[in-house]
C-alpha cells in the first residue's frame, strides 16, 4: 500500500472516531449528578421528579426542526427545559453535551440519560415514559 492508501484509512478512522465520540460520552455520563437547575427551572417544573432537559443551539439545523416538537411538550407536560447550549456552555459542559440537539432525562437530581441527535415526536414521548 502506498502513502496515500495509508492516508485515506487514516484520514476514514479519525473520521470515524470523531462521530462516534459524542455516542460514548453520552454512555459514560449515565449516573452523573447534575448541577441545580432551579434557575432555569419555572415554578410548575420545581416539583417534578423527572424533567427532560434538551440541549440546542441557533446555529444547528437539526434543532430547528427539533424544537417546535419541544416546544409542544413543554405546553403539553410542563416537565420540559429548552436550554440554549451557546450560552449556557458551563451546563452543556457539565452533562457531557458534545453535540446539538442532546436531550438529558433527569431523574431526582441524577442523569438518567443522555441521548444525540435529532429525534422525532414519538421517539421523544418514548423517551420520557421510560
């Protein structure tokens, strides 16, 4: 094999690796502690045990598409935090969020679970009734 054989595998590994990175933080943040929420958090969402914090940014194409279905949950269920990754970098940072639309299922004060990419209507119901 040539150098440029050994270029295109190289260059199709880190490739590979960098997709795939976001996927294993995600895993590996299962369990964490989240920091306190109650500042962003809205009176009726105080008391919930449960609450689906979704991560977006305005640069994000996928989050576009993503948020209007967010938006209906949060009016439907009152258990849903939009939070702008952009500004709130500290607490993307701190969940593990490598990537635009991230949602966290935060169960007691624990991260349950932290899923990338975008995802439909059904897909997210499915998510909060686990």
């Amino acid at each position: 094999m040539d150098w440029f054989g050994y270029l295109i595998a190289t260059f199709i590994t880190v490739f590979a690796l960098v997709n795939f990175l976001p996927l294993l933080r995600a895993r590996l943040a299962r369990g964490r502690v989240v920091p306190e929420l109650d500042a962003l958090l809205t009176d009726a969402q105080r008391g919930k045990q449960r609450l689906l914090v979704y991560f977006w940014s305005p640069a994000c194409g996928m989050c576009r598409g993503m948020t209007p279905v967010i938006e209906k949950l949060a009016a439907e269920r009152g258990d849903v935090l939009k939070v702008n990754a952009a500004e709130s970098m500290a607490l993307a940072r701190h969940f593990g969020v490598m990537a635009t639309p991230s949602l966290a299922l935060v169960e007691q004060g624990v991260l349950k679970r932290l899923v990338v990419g975008a995802r439909n209507e059904s897909q997210i119901r499915a998510l909060l009734e686990i």
